[in-house]
C-alpha cells in the first residue's frame, strides 16, 4: 500500500517560562523523537496513559501544535514547509474527531450549520448543495435529515459523537485523526461508534490515526498499534503480535489488564510500579526504567532506540538489543 504519511523525527517540546522575564527554563519534551509510517487505508492506533505525547502527536501533524523540529509527509506534501494558507488548505484532507464532542460542537448552532461550516470554510459547494450534503452525511453516520434543525444537547453522547464524526467527513478528507473518540461513552455505544468508524473507513477509504489510553478500545479497530510512553514511542507493531507478544515492558504491563486473545500465547503479566515522571524532567536513558521491572543497570545511562525486531514488530528496549 502507498504511504500516506510519514513523520520523521517529530519533537514537540513546549517551554516552560518563569519569572517576569519569562525566562526559558526547559521544555516539557512533550513528543520527543517519534518517527513512523501510515499505509493507505490502514488504522493505526496510539495508546499510552494521559502525558504520554499521543494527542499532541495527533496535533502536531496537522499542526494544530506548531512541530519544534521533525518531518511531516502526507500525500507526498511536506507539511512543516507549507505557508498558513496552504497548510488550511491542506486541512481539507486531515480532519481530527475529539474525544467530547459536545465541547467541539457550538451549543448555540444547529446540527446543520455546525456541519456546513467546514464546507465554507474551504469553499465547497453552494448553499443548496451544501445542505444536500449535510443531510446526507447525516444519514451516513446513522442520523436523518429530520435531526439537521436541532442543537447539540437535544442529542445524546453517542449521537453527538456521530456528528462530530460526520463535521469531519463533510470535506472528504483522506485521513482522520480520531483522538479518543470513545473514551467519554458508555462501553455498549462505544462499540457502536467504532462500527460505523470502520463502515466509514471501508465505504469512504479512509485512513485513520486512531488514539487511545487503553489497549483494550483499539484491538480491533486497528492494524498496527504504536504505544507511547513520556513522548516516545516505545513498541510499534501489528496488532494481532503486539496483542500476542508485546515486547516492551511497558505493553506488558497495558495488556496485562486486557484477556489475551489467542490462548496458544502465553504473556507475562506485569505490574507497574510508581507513577509516570514528569515530561519535564523525565529519567535519562531508558524513561521507563524507574518504572521497569527488568530494568538493568545501562538502561539509566543508554537512550533505547526503537528497532525493528522481527517482521512488523519494532520495539526501544536494551532487553532486544543484539
Ligand atoms: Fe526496561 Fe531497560 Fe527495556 Fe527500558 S530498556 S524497558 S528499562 S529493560
Ligand atoms: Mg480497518
């Protein structure tokens, strides 16, 4: 398949600033190093607990979150080197699903102005076919025409999402970068709502960026899977080996609170200790080794590079090291 994107070496640091003079301090190493690919059509799923850098990630491609250095590919684009205009053109074709749709959708417009506006925004349509295309994305995400006139809260959590997914689709875009879309429904619409993200996926050949905190929500939905840990990503996989065979520490420790799917496979349960440092002032060498249970002396010294171990399987762990 073709390669949608490619991120190469994406740093988002933000600083942080003391004092009346506002003096630079440091930085919270927010996304520190990520580099990876997106294959047409595929879902790739970001997991990690809160701080971990996934959203910003999800930001910093479309540079709602302005990269501190790195490279990002899409389309065979260069995004960090567009201008303003062109990089809101550009938005056209990455669109983002948050994670409360209810704070992302004006409480004061209709369904069918809030729908329209991206299509104004980026020029798309008259006002007759414009309508005609929010009625009709309305119908594609389960809802009808006859919901257009109403407000957000005339509507329920999983219909809300439903219309912050369809205001993402309004300009037809190629990827989508859905962060946390389910996290705030209850378990039984969150099943809902990732069908028909992967009906839209299928019918409208979309690709998706798809972040969450637990491992569990994005099993199914995804081909590959990249676990982040204080602004690295630390495994990067195809979902049924991750699920299988995770092989950093740190996706031990995520799985172990999820059934493994196939018996035949045996995984090591782990308990993490202590909490996740700060990302201003994370540990030297491995991050996570205050935090590891195999951790070995060189992991507090030697920086673990993330390497691909077998086919499809790359992980930053001294453990892998040949
Ligand atoms: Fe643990 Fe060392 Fe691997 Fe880091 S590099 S995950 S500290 S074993
Ligand atoms: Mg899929």
């Amino acid at each position: 398949a073709k390669v949608l994107l490619k991120v190469e070496n994406l740093k988002k640091y933000f600083p942080i600033r003391h004092g009346m003079f506002a003096r630079h301090i440091g930085d919270v190493k927010a996304v520190d190093d990520v580099s990876f690919e997106l294959f047409e059509g595929e879902t790739l799923g970001i997991v990690g607990e809160s701080g971990c850098g996934k959203s910003t990630t999800g930001r910093a491609i479309m540079r709602l979150h302005e990269p501190t250095a790195g490279s990002i590919t899409f389309d065979d684009v260069e995004l960090t080197a567009l201008n303003k205009e062109a990089m809101r053109k550009a938005r056209r074709d990455i669109q983002m699903v948050f994670q409360d749709p209810y704070a992302s959708l004006n409480p004061r417009h209709t369904i069918e102005k809030i729908l329209e506006e991206p299509l104004i925004v980026h020029g798309i349509g008259n006002a007759q076919e414009r309508k005609k295309k929010v009625h009709e994305y309305l119908e594609i995400v389960g809802l009808s025409a006859y919901h257009a006139k109403r407000y957000p809260h005339q509507f329920s959590g999983g219909q809300r999402q439903r219309i912050g997914i369809a205001r993402a689709l309004m300009t037809n875009p190629k990827l989508i970068i859905a962060d946390e879309p389910v996290s705030a429904l209850d378990v039984s619409i969150q099943a809902q709502v990732l069908n028909l993200m992967q009906k839209l996926q299928d019918d409208l050949q979309l690709t998706y960026i798809f972040i969450a905190h637990d491992l569990g929500v994005v099993r199914h939905i995804s081909d590959r899977v990249g676990v982040m840990y204080l602004g690295k990503m630390v495994e990067l996989a195809e979902s049924e080996s991750l699920y299988n065979e995770p092989l950093h520490p740190y996706s031990q420790a995520l799985l172990s609170a999820v059934p493994i799917p196939d018996p035949q496979y045996e995984r090591e349960q782990l308990i993490l200790k202590g909490d996740i440092p700060s990302p201003s002032n994370p540990p030297s060498g491995c991050t996570f080794h205050t935090r590891c249970p195999k951790a070995m002396e060189h992991c507090k010294t030697v920086v673990p590079k993330l390497q691909q171990v077998k086919p499809g399987h790359s992980v930053a762990c001294h453990l892998y090291d040949a």
